[in-house]
C-alpha cells in the first residue's frame, strides 16, 4: 500500500519539471460566479489551502482572481490552476484563451494550465500542446498538464516528443471510479494524478461501509475519501462553497487509513461517473 509523507495542508508533491504543487486544493467547478466563488476563495485561503482550481468554462476567474487578491497572501504562495476549453484548442486560439483567462484572474502567470479535454480531435491537441509549451517559454505559465485524458491520448501526446511532458492529468477518481489503468500508465511516465470530484459530487456519501469507516476514525465520510485519495498519492480537489465544510475537508492530516480499509474503499470500483 503507498505510503506519503504528508505534513498537513503545506504537505507538496513534486511535479516532473521539480516543481511543486499542494496535495490539497479547493475546486470552484459550478460555483456561481461572483460572492459565492470569492467567499469560498477566500474561506479556504483562511483555512490554509494554498492550490486554487478554476477553469474557464467554469465562468468564475474574475471571481477567484478577485479573492486571491483581497486575501493579502503573496501571489507566489498561491498555486493556481486553470484550463484550456474545448472551443478555444487550436494553437493561436489557445494563446489568446490563456491572455483572455490571465486577464481575468488579474494575474501575470498561472501555476498550472490544462488542456480541459482530449474530444477535440488529435490535431486540434497536438496545436493545443505546441501553445502550452510556448506559453511556458513566455513565462505565463509554470507548469502545463491535461485532464481527462485517457492512456491513448497520452501515448499520443508523449509519442510525439514534447519539449515539455504534461506533469498531471486531471481526472475524476474515487472508490467507486478507480481509473486503474490510467492511474497506472500515470505512475510509470512520471505524471501526476489530480483527483477531481473526489467526494463523488456527494452521491456516495451514504454509503453505509463508507459511513461505517468513518466512525472507525471519528471522521465524516467526506474526510475518509480525501484521505483515500492522499494515501494512493493523488493530488486531490474537494469542492464545496460552504465554509464548514472547507475547513471539515482540510482536517484529514491526523490519521491514517489502514491497509485494511484502503482495500475496502478499493473494492467500490465499479466504474462510476459521478458526472
């Protein structure tokens, strides 16, 4: 079973370009645009989170550019991550889509920028990654990855001999939706796994063996799954716009799941898509 190290929310991965990245960040996918998303920016930088995860097409850059800025945290204490749109792969529209996404957060650089999905075709993502690695060279961005991307895209993309490798891939992955062989080809070419929807956008959060595990440690069954997710070494993305449960999601430092029940939670996978 793998074992991290971890030293709560300052606890890092190392990216393949030596970069670092937080284990633990806050996802704003379908928070509304406006005081929703900034409060919760800003309740989780309060907390201690230091990896903010937005999108584009999420429409809330403004918004978290916005709270990133009214929490008088040094820019580069705070690690950002936002997206490449389907509508927007293709090389010159890349370029303008990530100065249209800077412009927006109000920022020079992001840490991390992400192809959103492989559906655009093949040459429309071979473009896309040409433009990352240029942005990269121009210093608007630190670190360039994928999400979504299943192992045939990825021998696509490292088949073709990028300057630079993708450092994530950002997929959903829980219990119930384990991505094996992703994960896997993920671990042998170095590449992290990022973990979205971790909680399973709430829907398994009943499940009574999940329930059961969680009064084992005196910890709610979204602080189970999180913990699973830190266990197998995934960076992982928990969303909530509630500030109790942003702070609940950032307790999962001060215990450890046993072997025992990692296998458990492993034997949920029965491919599910929460989405």
């Amino acid at each position: 079973m793998t074992r991290v190290n971890l030293d709560g929310l300052q606890s890092f991965y190392a990216l393949n370009n030596a970069r670092q990245i937080p284990l633990l960040g806050l996802g704003v996918y379908l928070i509304e645009p406006g005081k929703a998303t900034e409060d919760a920016v800003l309740w989780a930088l309060q907390a201690g989170y230091r990896h903010i995860d937005t999108a584009s097409i999420y429409r809330n850059e403004v918004s978290v550019g916005n709270a990133i800025r009214k929490s008088g945290i040094p820019r580069d204490q705070i690690f950002v991550t936002t997206k490449l749109a389907d509508r927007d792969q293709g090389y010159h529209s890349a370029l303008e889509a990530c100065e249209l996404s800077l412009e927006k957060l109000g920022l020079d650089y992001v840490d991390l920028y992400l192809i959103h999905s492989p559906r655009q075709g093949a040459e429309r993502r071979t473009e896309s990654w040409k433009a990352l690695q240029k942005l990269v060279a121009q210093g608007k961005v630190k670190s360039i990855g994928v999400s979504n991307y299943g192992v045939q895209h990825l021998k696509e993309l490292l088949g073709s001999n990028p300057t630079i490798r993708p450092v994530v891939n950002q997929i959903e992955v829980h219990p119930w939706r384990t991505h094996q062989e992703i994960v896997s080809f993920c671990e042998s070419q170095h590449i992290a796994v990022q973990a979205y929807s971790p909680l399973s956008r709430g829907h398994k959060l009943q499940d009574p063996m999940l329930i059961k595990i969680g009064a084992k440690y005196s910890k709610s069954p979204a602080q189970i799954l999180i913990r699973w997710s830190l266990q197998k070494g995934y960076i992982v993305l928990p969303k909530s716009s509630h500030q109790d449960r942003i702070e609940q999601n950032a307790d999962v430092f001060d215990f450890d799941l046993a072997d025992g029940d990692m296998s458990v939670l492993d034997s949920f996978n029965i491919g599910y898509v929460s989405g």
